[in-house]
C-alpha cells in the first residue's frame, strides 16, 4: 500500500510529495516516519517574527499618526484662536465707526 504524504521544503513556498510503502515501513524494527518536524518549526518561529515584526510597524506607524493629529489639532486650535481674537477687534472697531456716524448726524 502506498501513501502520499506531502512534505514541505525549506522555502514553503511548494510542496512534494514522497511516496511511503506503508507495508515496508512496517516490516522495520522500529518503523518512522520523518515528518520533518524542524522545518515546521523554523516555518512557524520565521511568521511568528513576521507577525511581532507587523505588529510592531502597526504600533509605531498608529503612534505616529497619532503625534501628527494632535500637533495638527493644535495648529488649528491656534488658529482658530487667532482668528477669533481678530473677529473680536475687528468688531470692536466696527462698533467704535458706528458709535462715530450716530453722533456725526
């Protein structure tokens, strides 16, 4: 009887398969069948990396974004302060050059 069992390379990016004669193996004193392991394991350390690696850039670039709204916040605050203290004198004026026309009449 013969299975196939698919075996992954180094590279993950295919995999082969190998042909095991399951009778054969069997026969053997002590009978194995190397599921390699190790490179399963190097597969999953290596997208372990990649994930902390992409949590890690996430955080900062979340970070950073954050810093820039909040210094744009703050621009538009002091602006928005600005403009409102010009408003302010500006009517102060207007109020002044309306005052000045009724006693004028």
């Amino acid at each position: 009887m013969l299975v196939h069992v698919p075996l992954l390379q180094p590279s993950m990016t295919t995999a082969r398969r190998s042909r095991i004669d399951l009778s054969q193996l069997l026969q053997g004193q002590n009978p194995t069948i190397d599921l390699r392991i190790n490179i399963f394991e190097d597969s999953t350390r290596n997208f372990l990396k990649a994930l902390v690696g992409f949590k890690n850039k996430a955080i900062t670039s979340i970070s950073e974004r954050r810093k820039y709204q909040i210094a744009e916040k703050k621009k538009f605050a002091e602006r928005t302060q600005h403009v409102e203290k010009e408003i302010n004198k500006r009517k102060l004026i207007e109020i002044d050059l309306v005052a000045g026309m009724r006693f004028d009449n």
